[in-house]
C-alpha cells in the first residue's frame, strides 16, 4: 500500500472517550485499542463504531501504565516501576493477568516485541530483553546499559533502537539477545522521547525539536537526513505508510509527510484539548491518547490520503 497526498486539511476527530486515568500509551488489535492509562491500568474499548468508541473491560495493573503492545491474545504493559505486565486478553470484558517480570530497580516506560522478546526501555538503566515465549514466566535474557533515560524502543530486524532523552537515539545489536551490545549512536540535539521505524529510517519524537529523520541503513553510523520542527513537544511518533504520526503534547497530532526523508512536511493536523501522548493506526483512523482528555479517533483518511 502507498499513501499520496493531496489536501492536507480535513483531519477531523470521529469520536473520542475521556478515560479515568492519565492516557499515555495506545495499541491496536483488530476492533480494540488498548489504552496504557497510568494508575488506571490498561483500558480495553471497542472501536468498532469510530464516532463512538466504548470501554469493554479494563485491567487495573499494580503500577503506572505506560505502554502497551499486542501479541495476539496477549497485551505487554510497560508498567513503570512494576515492570512488564502480561495480560491475557482474549476475553476483552475480563482480562486476566498470565505473567509478569520485575526488578528491584526497573522503571519500564515502553516496550516493543520482536518475535518472542520484548525489549523494555528502563529509564536510568537501560534497554532490557526478556523472553515472553512462556507468558506466564517471562525471563531476563539480555541487558545493556544506555548513557541517559532510556524512554522509548523501537525494533528494526536485529536492531533495537532506543530513544535516550538527553543522549539521543542508541542503536543496540540483539541478534544474541543474551549479549546486546551497542554499535552505534546520533546524539540529536533535543531530548529523545519516542522511536520508531520506517525501513532503514528511525523516526526520533525530539521532544522541543520535533521530529527527526535518521539514516540507520549502517547501523554503526547513523545518520540525520531530515527534520521537522514541530510547534508542541514531540513525545510519540507511529508510521503509516508514508506519513508519520507525531504525538506533539499541546499542539495535538501532527501528520509529516515523510516521503522525500530529507524534507519531511506538515500533511495536516488536529488539536484537542489535553496532552497527545501516543499514537497508533487502524485502518485509516489515527489514534491519540491525550492525557487527561482520553482517547480520541481521528479520521485520517479526509486529510487527503489515497489508497493506492
């Protein structure tokens, strides 16, 4: 599938739910979107109906939701100094907790999978990879200390890129996820909040200096090829297709079109009341979990995008 723009003006809300807690994370799968909702857990709510989303359960975790990524059934939560949570969701009303991971000293604010390892960013310490083939009994098999706060993970093959607030986007070889070790690093010139991957291209969510567009084709040396100075705060970023989605605090989400990487471009945008925090896609509905104000669903496709 590729994306062409043409008027990028008409994003438009559909629908939105004011969760209880403080939305910070968002996933999809199929007609659910699960909402990392801080004290409040993690939210499953039906979004089947784009004009009115409903919550159909929730799981209450014993820490602060942060994140949350799918497999299946099963919902990885980054459950801040609670570690990594599993949560069996096959039965969206009652959700069910299957397994957990903790350390003395872990402070998860993401997580992504690749394959059977989830690669958990933990502040002060690090980038922690931990086998969930068993969910009931994931486990520690791989660790490797970063220079700042390691705030977000991305995975590219058998890379993990992370983003390391002050000491920018750390790139991490886990092809031995028993002994990942670092082999290179762009140091971007805002704080590194978010990461995520478009081919050979990371996408740095650089908090006051918006997004960046880095070359991690030579994983040893990354490269920056483009940016875009956001108006807010760039704390998440997703892609689709060609655009990027930014999560860009009290400016809302802002849609970059990424297709010519050295001159990424506003492609439209919205704003609603909160802090945009995290972004996902379903079909072609954007996903915005904003703090406060809950979960908005945005219709993307009246931003001018053709299905080609």
């Amino acid at each position: 599938m590729s994306l062409a723009l043409s008027d990028p003006r008409g994003v438009q809300e559909t629908g939105f739910l004011d969760t209880p807690g403080i939305a910070l994370g968002v996933a999809v799968s199929g007609n659910l979107a699960l909402v990392a909702d801080e004290e409040e857990g993690l939210r499953l709510i039906d979004i089947s109906d784009p004009s009115e989303p409903r919550e159909v359960g929730f799981f209450d975790t014993p820490g602060l939701a942060y994140d949350v990524v799918v497999s299946g059934n099963l919902a990885l939560v980054a459950d801040y100094y609670y570690g990594l949570q599993v949560i069996d969701i096959s039965d969206p009303r009652s959700p069910t907790r299957v397994g957990s991971f903790r350390t003395r000293r872990i402070f998860a604010f993401d997580v992504a999978l690749v394959g059977n390892l989830a690669l958990v960013a933990d502040g002060f310490a690090g980038l922690r990879v931990v086998d969930v083939s068993d969910p009931t009994r994931p486990q520690q098999v791989g660790f490797v200390p970063t220079q700042d706060l390691a705030r977000g993970v991305a995975a590219a093959g058998t890379l993990a890129l992370v983003a390391d607030f002050d000491a920018g986007l750390r790139v991490i070889d886990i092809a031995a996820p028993r002994g990942p070790q670092e082999v290179g690093f762009l140091d971007t010139p805002g704080f590194a909040f978010a990461v995520a991957v478009a081919g050979s291209l990371a996408l740095v969510a650089d908090f006051h200096r918006g997004l960046r567009v880095i070359d991690i084709s030579t994983p040893s040396r990354p490269v920056e090829v483009g940016f875009i100075d956001t108006p807010g705060y760039a704390v998440g970023v997703e892609v689709f297709g060609n655009l990027a989605l930014v999560a860009d605090g009290f400016e809302g989400l802002r849609l970059i079109d990424i297709s010519v990487p050295t001159r990424p471009r506003d492609a439209g945008f919205i704003d609603r009341p909160g802090f945009a925090f995290d972004a996902a896609t379903s079909n072609s509905y954007a996903l915005v979990v904003t703090g406060f104000t809950g979960l908005s669903v945005v219709d993307i496709a009246r931003a001018g995008i053709a299905f080609e």
